[in-house]
C-alpha cells in the first residue's frame, strides 16, 4: 500500500514540525510549510489531506484558504486546534473545513474519515484485501 500524503501548514514552524514528526513515524509521507503557495503549486505533488494548523493560522492563510478549496475541490482540508470547540466550531464554519481535530490524528483515524482518502488506501491495484489484514496470495 503507498503511504498517505500529507501537507501540514501553519505560521508555527515548530509546531509544523512536531505533527510531521508524529505522522512520519507512523509512516505517512508529510511536508510542511509556512508558504503553502509554494507547495500546492508544485505540479509533482498530490497530496491527499492538508492539515492546517489553526492555533497558528495567519492572515495570509486564512485569506488563501477558499482559493485553494476551489483550485483543489478535491483535497480534503482538516483543521488541528488546542482551542476550545466553540472557537473552532465557528472558525472551521468560516474556513469551509472539512473536518477539526483537537490533537494530532493517526493515519488511520484519516483514511477512514475521509471516503475519497479511504478509496486510494483501502485497495491494492494488484490484490484485494481489507484494510489492516494482510494480502491474499495470488
């Protein structure tokens, strides 16, 4: 199965690199960046998810967000927040997120929340096989 890929962004750079850190060890592939522009904008990348960290959301970010939710209808944006739920529950509102989360999610929690992340991950193009169970032999 290929890894799942995740752009984390933000205007925290450490905090960046902690949720990265986090999902690389359970074997998603992630960059981050506080310039999201320059990554979404790399014509050999694809990304499934971006996951924007909201305790550290800039203006920039905040303003560019509905422009990539057009540019790119079909990447999933997750918002991940120390907050309370009320101040989330309006901002995702405002920010057309599809989903927020108070700490760092595992990759699994990802794909299955997610029908169009689930369809790349749950099927092998050469075996079938349930997610989590081990490829029946040819």
């Amino acid at each position: 199965m290929k890894p799942l890929r995740v752009l984390v962004c933000g205007g925290d750079g450490m905090t960046l690199q902690q949720v990265a850190q986090r999902l690389s060890d359970e074997g998603v592939k992630v960059e981050t960046s506080t310039r999201i522009i320059d990554r979404l904008c790399l014509p050999d990348q694809e990304w499934d998810l971006l996951l924007v960290d909201l305790d550290a959301l800039t203006s920039f970010l905040r303003g560019i967000l509905p422009a990539i939710r057009l540019q790119f209808p079909n990447l999933n944006i997750v918002g991940i927040s120390t907050r309370s739920s009320l101040d989330i529950g309006f901002l995702s509102y405002d920010l057309e997120l599809d989903d927020y989360l108070f700490n760092i999610p595992r990759p699994e929690d990802l794909i299955v929340r997610f029908p169009r992340v689930a369809a790349n991950y749950l099927c092998d193009t050469n075996t079938f096989h349930a997610f989590g169970s081990q490829p029946l032999a040819a």
